[in-house]
C-alpha cells in the first residue's frame, strides 16, 4: 500500500511539473514582449536574426533597397526582390508590376508588394527597358516567397547602364557582409520600436526567445511598417 502511494504521489509530481511547463511555454512570448519593454529591451530580439536565416544566391548583384539583378547573356537582366525582404514582409496578397516597354530607373520604385491595404515599394537594382513581367505572378504572387530567385523574379528588362549600375550593387562575400549589416540594423530598429511603447511584438517570438523572421512586420503597425520602408528599402 505504501509503495503505491509512493508512486502515485511521484506520478503526480511528474504530471504537475508537466503542465506547468507546457503553461510556461505557452506564455513566453507574452513574458518576453513585456521582459523587453521592461528593460529596455534585451538581447533576447537577436537570436533568430541571423545571416544564415537569410539566403543569398550566387550569381546574383543585390541593391541596397533589398532586390537583386541577374545580368543575362542576351544584354537583358531579370530582376527580383531578395530573402531579406519577403521574409519579413510575410504574406504576399499581390505584387504590381510596370508594363513592358516602360524604362526604369536604378534606385527608383518600379514595384510593389501588396498586403492587405499596404504596400512595400521596390527599387530598381539597374535601369533599362521593361521587356517581360512574370505573368505567374498575377495568379501566385506566393512565388516571390516561396522561390524569391528563380520562379517569383519580377521583370526582365535591357540594361541601359550596366557598368555603372553594376558598381552600386553587391555580390559573393561582400553581399553577405552587407546583409550581416542590415540585420544589425534591424536589430536597432526593432529596440527603438519597443522604446517607444507604440508597439509589440506579441505573436512574433518563439519559444526559445529568439523572434520568428517570417511576417514579422505583419505583428506591427502601418507606421512600424513605413519606417521599415524608409529605413531598408528606400528610395
């Protein structure tokens, strides 16, 4: 009779620390939104922020504004927008695009990714002539988030300026240099949004405390959002 107890009270020992943890993991995300407006923010926003997290396929020239340009052997180059920015964006309802025979500038908005009532503008990596858009696109603008370089490019166009574009724009080492730099960057951005009590990220840590990238922005405000297209997309 002893022994049963024994047992039955280390069954319930067992079972009780069980769900407190689940109930502790199920609350962390509210813990650590408050833990960061409490202390100024910790460190706790970085640990999913990393390069790794962020592709960057060779062969292609990136722009600061986050799209990229690969020139073709034709004289043409397709153009796109990168990892960095549909992963945080998130959800794709729809993309615009320019029509062909329209010339574009480099640094210039030539697109735009649609969420809901807002929009993200893209830049340009390189001017030329729209000579083709991705009509795929029109039916599954999720192209761009689920193969960003390759089947989710956006236009091709004929470059009209290659040699100097191609000297503003980044690739290999030096691109992943320049990414680990802009996720420094968000870093900060992300410590002055919660600084200033006008948002949270409720939704958008995991467990471990590190941040979930994918759709980020869709956990912050239509200002939040605006001052990540200043700040990293441009123009």
């Amino acid at each position: 009779m002893v022994s049963l107890l024994v047992i039955f009270t280390i069954i319930l020992f067992i079972a009780t620390d069980l769900v407190v943890r689940w109930v502790e993991t199920r609350s962390t995300g509210s813990v650590l939104v408050s833990k960061a407006k409490t202390t100024g923010v910790s460190a706790f926003l970085v640990p999913l922020l990393q390069p790794q997290r962020f592709g960057l396929l060779g062969g292609l020239f990136f722009h600061r504004g986050h799209t990229w340009a690969k020139p073709l052997s034709s004289g043409q180059a397709k153009l796109g927008v990168d990892d960095f920015t549909q992963e945080l964006l998130g959800r794709v309802d729809g993309i615009a695009l320019p029509p062909v025979g329209v010339e574009i500038k480099q640094g210039q908005p030539f697109a735009a990714i649609r969420q809901g009532r807002r929009r993200a503008l893209l830049v340009a990596p390189v001017s030329g002539l729209v000579c083709a858009v991705n009509g795929e696109l029109a039916k599954a603008p999720g192209l761009v988030k689920r193969d960003p370089y390759t089947r989710g490019w956006l236009v091709t166009v004929r470059l009209t300026n290659l040699t100097s574009d191609l000297s503003c724009l980044r690739t290999g080492e030096a691109a992943l240099a320049w990414l680990k730099g802009e996720l420094a960057g968000l870093q900060e951005y992300l410590k002055e949004i919660l600084r200033s009590g006008r948002d949270t990220l409720v939704g958008a840590t995991a467990a471990d405390g590190g941040l979930v990238t994918d759709g980020l922005l869709e956990h912050l405000s239509d200002e939040a959002w605006a001052g990540f297209q200043s700040r990293f997309l441009g123009p």
